[in-house]
C-alpha cells in the first residue's frame, strides 16, 4: 500500500496504523490528520478515491463523513451561543412557535444539542427528497410529539438531529447551518469542509460503499449484546424508526442528497480539515485563527447526558452537540469531545492533550460508534503522545 503525506517526528506509530488498517481491516481509501497545539503533526492519505473503483485518493480527496458531520455542525449553535445571539437555556419555541405542540412547549435548545428533545424518529418516515427540501423535514418534526417525556432522558437523534438544528439555526438567524458553517468557520479556517457540497466541489468527492471486514480481521469483530441485536433487528423499536426517519435510506453518492444541507448526515471534508476544525475549537491553530472561547471550549465538553440510549441502547454520553468519550465511543481520553459517523468515520478534540484528530473512509463498515480503524488510530496517537 502506498501511503503519502507526512509525519512527525514521534507520531510514526500512527503511521504505522494506517497502513495496517489497509493490510488487515478493509479498507480501500481513507485518510487521517491530526493536529497537535495548533500544529499539523499527521496528515496522511492512501488507497482509491471510490471504494470499488481504481483511482487513486490524492491529497484533495474529500468524502461524506455521516454523523461525523453532528460534530462540525454543533459549532454553529455554539457559536451563535458564544456570540449573544441563541440562548441554549431558552425553549426552542421561543424561536420557533410552530414547534410548542404535543408536549413539546418546554424544550430548550440545550436539550436538542444532547439529545434529550424526545424526537429521535418520525410517525411517517420522509423520502430522500423531503428530507432534503428544506421544508418538510422542520414541518415533521414540529408536528411530531415527542417519545419521552423531553429533557428526562436521552436517545440519539440520528437522522431527526438535521431538522431540528437547521431550523432552529435558520429561525434564529435567517440564515442556514451550511451557510453560517462556510461564511464564519470554514472560510476564515480554510477548512474543506461543507454541508451542502458546492457544485464546483463535486469533482472533489469519491463514492462510498458498503464493505465487509476481511477474515484476517476476524479477530476483532464483536458480537454486540443481545438486547442490541434485537433493537436493530425489530422493525417498530425506537432504533429502527430513528434510522428510518429517511425511508428508504439514501444514495450517499446522490449529487442531489450531496448537495442538500443535512446537518446530522451529510458532511464532506477532508481528514485534514475534521483536525484542523476541532484543533481550533481548543485553540489556536497554526495562523492565528480559533472558533471557541475557552468558555465554549469548556461548555463543549461538559457532560449533558449520559447513562442508557433509548435509540442506541448503550450507555452513551452527550455534550452541547458532541459525543463524549466513554465505552460506546471511546476517543482520546475522559476530556475529548467530538463524534464519530457510522460505518467509519471520527473526530475529536482533546483539550488536555492538545489535539485535533480526523479521519475519513469511503469504506463503511457496519460499525455505528467505534470502527475497528478508527480505534486502532486513536491507540496509536495514544502511544505516541505517551512515548514523547
């Protein structure tokens, strides 16, 4: 396998494991950064653009990242939130009146971030196209009355998380999350990163598809618990409606799905820019520029929910739009706040080690919180930064 792109001296162990993930877990074109105060310390790339196809993936490679997306997105309330301008203690219905019916008057915006809203799935699943006509989706959601009662519990809101932020987002501000993201993060960053994919970037984008390990990485499948097994394979529990909200499930590879704004979902970018992002949500990075206050900073990565998923029926852990480190979704350390995307994809920060982690794959996988190659390169800066 060749692999390009640079390392640091001192982070050749996660390297090492990226090539491995090639050689022994599956997969067909990936890459991963990371970011260490401010300074790219890792940033590599290797196999094919598409994963069945033959191309190579060069350094400007971009793919859809799914639920990794909920973590870039999240910056965007945050930094309304920052900046005077969405109060997260205030109802939703404060901005958005259509939104106070069935019991869902006294939902603040806070509890939509993590996950308490009660609104992880829809009566009526919405097509491919309503949920990306900007319309439809907010209108679902504001009629649906919730599955708990909101603000008690927690479950994830897989697909429904897009809806709610975007219009909450647009009735605080007039404008769109993938624009706000473009025009006040990703512009000043200069992070290839967008929610809503440009048409002059498309060219950009390789296809993803569906991959089963190899058996040499049998050793490392897990058989999930049985009480697990039986969410996911039951078509009415509340997991299996949270995944189908979009039915049936969309072409990934769509132009069209590519280019609506679906901040739960649909995110593409770059490894490069995934650590460059979250290593300016803890700091500085290398010109000078941040996105977070180190009060953000902190509110980030303060626990708002945790203990048992009604959607994922695991312990899971939630802060103001990011997922914590915990057993479902192991990242860095106790400190790290950011999310994975099913099938593959992570990215975190980790404000104590300093770091900003991305990695992107258009081989998905089945794994929905914690990939195989992604863990493995979490260990691996691990050991780097435990032998400098």
């Amino acid at each position: 396998m060749d692999v390009h792109g640079s390392v640091a001296e001192g982070f050749e162990p996660v390297r090492d494991a990226f090539v491995r993930n090639f050689e022994a877990l599956g997969d067909r074109g990936a890459a991963v950064a990371v970011y260490r105060d401010g300074r790219k310390v890792v940033d590599l790339w290797g196999g094919t653009r598409d994963a069945e196809g033959t191309e190579p993936w060069t350094e400007g490679t971009a793919q859809i990242v799914r639920s990794a997306t909920k973590g870039v997105a999240a910056a965007v309330p945050l930094l309304l939130h920052q900046r005077g301008l969405l109060d997260l203690d205030a109802p939703v219905g404060s901005y958005w009146p259509e939104f106070k019916t069935g019991g869902k008057e006294r939902i603040l915006v806070r509890d939509v971030l993590a996950h308490r809203a009660g609104i992880p799935a829809l009566d009526r699943g919405l097509s491919a196209a309503e949920a990306a006509d900007g319309v439809s989706g907010a209108r679902a959601v504001a009629a649906q009355q919730p599955f708990w009662e909101p603000g008690t519990e927690h479950g994830y809101h897989a697909q429904t998380y897009s809806w709610l932020l975007s219009e909450l987002v647009l009735r605080a501000t007039g404008r769109t999350v993938g624009s706000v993201l473009a025009e006040e993060i990703a512009e000043p960053l200069g992070l290839e990163f967008w929610i809503g994919l440009p048409e002059t970037e498309a060219h950009r984008v390789g296809r993803v598809a569906p991959v089963e390990p190899p058996e040499s990485a049998g050793m490392l499948r897990t058989r999930p618990r049985r009480n697990v097994s039986e969410a996911y394979a039951d078509p009415d529990s509340l997991t299996r409606r949270a995944l189908a909200a979009i039915a049936p499930l969309p072409d990934e590879n769509d132009p069209g799905y590519r280019a609506a704004e679906l901040p739960a979902s649909n995110g593409i970018g770059t490894a490069r820019a995934l650590a460059r992002f979250y290593g300016a949500t803890i700091g500085v990075v290398e010109d000078g520029a941040r996105i977070f206050t180190p009060a953000t900073t902190a509110l980030a990565g303060r626990e708002h929910s945790a203990g048992p998923d009604r959607v994922l029926v695991v312990n899971t852990r939630f802060g103001p739009g990011y997922m914590l480190h915990g057993p479902a979704s192991p990242l860095l350390s106790p400190a790290s706040f950011g999310h994975p995307g099913r099938g593959g994809s992570l990215a975190f920060a980790d404000p104590e080690a300093g770091i900003g982690f991305g990695y992107v794959t258009n081989a998905l996988a089945k794994s929905v919180t914690a990939d195989p190659r992604a863990q493995a390169l979490v260990r691996a800066l691990k050991s780097a930064l435990s032998a400098r």
